[in-house]
C-alpha cells in the first residue's frame, strides 16, 4: 500500500488502451489526410493536380500493357510459389540430415541465398550465367523468363526451407521415434508422420514468405522483365507522370497480397494444431 | 525348458560421447516372461529398452531377437522393429491422426494392409484396450490413460513378438493408472513376452515374472518378486526398497 514496487505499471491498462486508440486515430487521420490531399489535390490546390485522371483511365484500359505486367507477375509468383515450396522440401530435410554432409550442404544452400541480396543473385543469373558461353553462343534467346524463375526459385526455397525445418524442430523428438519404433522407415515416417504436422507449424512462415515473393518480383524490372514497375518506369520516363501509375501500380500488387494474406490467415487457422476440428 | 531366450542382452555397453550408460548388460527374456525393470533414476533403464528397438546404438556386445543379432549393420532395422512394441512414458501418439488412425498407420504404410482390413483389425485393438467407443476421437480429445491406451494398441497392431514398456503410466494422473496397468495385465494374462521399466511397485510384484534391478548402468540383482521384496541379496537392493517405504 505504502510502497511503490519498481516492477509497477508505467501507464495502467485503461491509460494504455486510450493512448494506443489515440495512436491509431492519429495514423488514421495522417494517412486519410494524405490520400485525400493526393486524390483531391487539384480542388485543394488549384492548378496542383498530383493525380492525372486521364492518364489513369488511359493506363487502365483492358488494352492496357500494365495489364499484360500484372499477367506476368501473377504467373512467374505463381509457378515460383509452387516450386519455391517444392525446393523448400527438401531443402529443410536437408537442413535436418544428420548426414554432416547433406546438412553441410543445405546450410551453406540457406547462407547463400539468404545472406546475398537477390538483386545480387538475379544478376548473377541474368548477366553472369551467360558470361560462361562464348559470345553469341548462349542458348537461350529469351533468358529473362528463366533466369526470373530460377532465380525467385532457388532464393525462396532457402526461405521456406528454413520455415520447414522450424516447423520440423519443433516437434517433440517423440514423434519420429514412435513412427521408426513401428517400424517405419525414415522416409516413410517423414512422409506420414513429420511432415503434416510441421507442415502446419511453418504454414504463417511460409504464408509470409509467399507474399514477400509477390513483393520480389518487382526487383525483376532491373533485368528488363516486364513486369510492374517497369511499367510505371516507363510511363514516368515518357510522360513525367508519377501518381497516376503509381496508384495502378499500387492497387495491382494490393489486388495478390492481400487476398493472399487472407488465405494464408485462414490456413494457418484450420492447420493449427492447437484448434485440431472434429473429424 | 532351456530353450534360448527370445530377446537377450549380451555384455551390452552403451557409451553417451564419454559417459558411459550401460556396463556390459547380460539379461534374456524369455518367451512369454513378463521382466520388469527398475532403479534410481539416471540407472540406464531406458536407454536399455532403447537399445533393444535400436533407437540407440550400442558400443559393444549384441542384442537377440530370437537369436537374429539386432545390432548386425545388415540386420533390416525396419523388419526388426516391427516385431518389438514399444510404449513410451510421453504416448507420442500421432496428434494429426485419430485412435483408429493411429492404431492403422504403420500396418497400412509398413505392411500394405488394406485399409478396410486394417480398420478391423484396429477395432479388435481398441475394444481390447476398453477404448472401441473412442475410435475418431483426437488425442488431444482423451485423457491420458486412454492415450496410453491406444499407444498401446497401435505398437499392438504390428504384433511385435515383444513389447517394451517405458515407465508409461508416469506421466499419467494417479487415477488414470489402473487402466493402463489393468490393460498391461490382461496382455500378460494372454502370455505376451513383456520387459517393464516402471515404479509401480505393486505391480511389479504382483504380475512379474522376475526382477531386474539396475543401478549405475550395471543390472545389480534379479530374482523372483517375492524373493526380491521380501529377501533382497545385495545391498544396493535393499537400499533401493528401503527408500521406497
Ligand atoms: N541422449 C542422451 N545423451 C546423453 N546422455 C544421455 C542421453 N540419454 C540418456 N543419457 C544419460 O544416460 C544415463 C541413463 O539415462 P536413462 O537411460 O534415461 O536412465 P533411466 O531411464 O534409468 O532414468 C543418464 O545419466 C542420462 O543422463
Ligand atoms: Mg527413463
């Protein structure tokens, strides 16, 4: 009663949940005021139009070739999605092998192609790939679709992998013994038995990581892959225009992520463990 | 009879890196014979049971199931563990699967059982066990002892020609104990050779065939119940009973 304990509260719970209400209010109103500043400039502003509404319109013709980026980004996430798990797979066995030299291998798979940005890597891929043949000899006429997918492939497949191997680690040990006392083999106990349960374990990080590849295929545009951003580079570059493919650009990639982040809530819900449904 | 035993240590040593757990093991179980195993804690207890389903390696000597060397880099492990049940302290029944899933896994995957063969079969299992009205329950919807219990129904599936019971009713609530134990008698009863890490103390000496004490990873005394809790040899043995009342 008489002593202030030094572990006190700084603030008590009612004070925290009005300051952190407050807070939200504030980034609300900045946030609304600059979209209404940046949709509304010309009425506030006169003659100061931020957004070319013409242009917009214009840009977001079906004849479009923003629509013809969006295409492809939807198509290069969606094939490196399914193959960046894949790898991811095996990968995160590796990363559990106790073979030193499958483990050693996968680790330095994962330091790589996490520790390395992948602007570096798709350059690496893009110009440095090529640099081994002959000039002129390099097979492939169109490289900039393949190196694309090799390159978001191999960098997410050591992200996924690692969230897989989280997801394995953190299964009691028990687990795979049970399944190998039964006289599983390790394949067959990985497979039946480890494998849906961690599955359910990494389903947030490999949900996240999936919208960060999304998010990735941006940093194509510095191989000249046609997708959004270099859309927008080249209509600033013709017309000195920003906002208007700015705010396309911005609604496209919004159109994927956040459908994606709600499917990737509601997966990781039904895969919890802890909220097992009744058959 | 003196016919060879059905699993037999012999001069077993297990080695943790520099520690060493278990110090040249000699014990046979016979067809049928219900050993039980205790000691202090740390003793080695599980580890040998380990052992015996190749969960751990061993360092030196050999382990038999009727008379094939367990330890024999070209002895199929897989083969091998299908005939040795085992039942852990912990259950690690498999939460994704329910009784009857669990109970049908390893004969469908292993065995290539049909699963409509496999489904009857687990049905015998799980009303053999008290549980036939629990078969799509999730683990995580049964208590302890029933988990137990289907446990011991899933390594009964794959009938092993031995099981190995772990100090499986420790981490159950004292209540929950008889069941498991009731189910373990009643295995007994229908002459299932059996090799039993437990402190139920009771029950060692109402349903084992012999007792193995073990202390430091060396096996310090075996003998009947009777003999062993009212008149034990050594020392080490009568210090253990002692702490026990
Ligand atoms: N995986 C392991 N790594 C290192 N030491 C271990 C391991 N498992 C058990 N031990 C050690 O081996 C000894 C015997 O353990 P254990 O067989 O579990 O004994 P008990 O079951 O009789 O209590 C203990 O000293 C324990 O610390
Ligand atoms: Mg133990």
């Amino acid at each position: 009663m008489s002593e202030t304990g030094t572990g006190g509260p700084i603030a008590s719970d009612e004070t925290f949940r009005r300051l952190g209400m407050a807070a939200a209010l504030v980034v609300a109103l900045s946030v609304g005021a600059f979209l209404a500043l940046l949709f509304l400039s010309g009425h506030v502003i006169p003659g100061r139009q931020l957004i070319n509404y013409g242009l917009l319109a214009e840009l977001a013709q079906p004849s479009s070739d923003y629509y013809g980026a969006y295409i492809n980004i939807l198509q290069v996430f969606l094939l490196t999605a399914v193959m960046s798990v894949i790898c991811g797979v095996f990968v995160g066995l590796g990363r559990i092998s106790k073979t030193p030299l499958t483990a050693g291998i996968a680790r330095l798979y994962v330091e790589f192609f996490r520790g390395t940005p992948f602007l570096f890597q798709i350059m690496a891929i893009y110009y440095g790939v090529p640099a081994f043949f002959e000039p002129g000899t390099f097979p492939l006429t169109n490289f900039t679709w393949p190196a694309a997918i090799v390159a978001l492939t191999l960098n997410h497949a050591a992200y996924s992998g690692e969230a897989l191997r989280g997801g394995i680690e953190s299964l009691p040990t028990g687990q795979m013994e049970a399944a190998r006392s039964l006289g599983m083999s390790y394949v067959q106990a990985m497979r039946n038995v480890v494998l849906p349960q961690a599955w359910r374990n990494a389903v947030p990080a490999v949900g996240n990581d999936l919208i960060i590849l999304v998010k990735d295929t941006s940093l194509l545009s510095v191989i000249a892959f046609p997708e959004l951003i270099s859309q927008f580079q080249y209509t600033y570059s013709q017309q000195f225009e920003a906002w208007a493919p700015l705010v396309l650009v911005g609604v496209f990639y919004l159109t994927i992520t956040v459908p994606l982040s709600a499917l990737v809530n509601y997966a990781g819900e039904v895969a919890d463990p802890s909220r097992r449904a009744e058959p | 009879m003196n016919e060879a035993p059905l699993l037999a240590f012999e001069n077993v040593h297990k080695y943790f890196g520099e520690t060493h757990v278990l110090k040249g093991i000699d014990l046979g179980v016979d067809e049928g014979e219900l050993v039980v195993v205790i000691g202090p804690s740390g003793s080695g207890k599980s580890t040998l049971l380990r052992c015996a389903n190749r969960l751990e390696e061993i360092q030196e000597g050999e382990i038999r199931l009727a008379g094939t060397p367990l330890t024999a880099s070209d002895a199929d492990v897989n083969r091998l563990r299908q005939r040795i049940g085992m039942v852990f302290q912990s259950f690690n029944l498999f939460p994704h699967k329910t009784a009857a899933g669990n109970v049908t896994l390893a004969p469908r995957k292993v065995r290539g059982i049909a699963d409509e063969k496999a489904e009857e079969r687990a049905e015998t299992l799980l009303e053999r066990v008290g549980l036939s009205d629990q078969r799509d329950s999730y683990p995580a919807e049964l208590s302890g002892g029933q988990q137990q219990r289907v446990a011991i129904a899933r390594a009964l599936a794959m009938d092993p020609d031995v099981m190995l019971f772990d100090e499986v009713t420790s981490a159950l609530d004292p209540e929950l104990v008889g069941e498991v134990l009731g189910v373990m008698r009643d295995l007994a009863a229908e002459g299932m050779t059996m090799m039993v890490v437990t402190h139920e103390m009771g029950f060692a000496r109402e349903v084992a065939d012999r007792i193995v004490l073990m202390a430091d990873g060396e096996i310090v005394e075996t003998g009947e119940p009777e003999r062993f809790f009212t008149d034990p040899e050594t020392e080490r043995a009568e210090q253990f009973l002692s702490k026990l009342l």
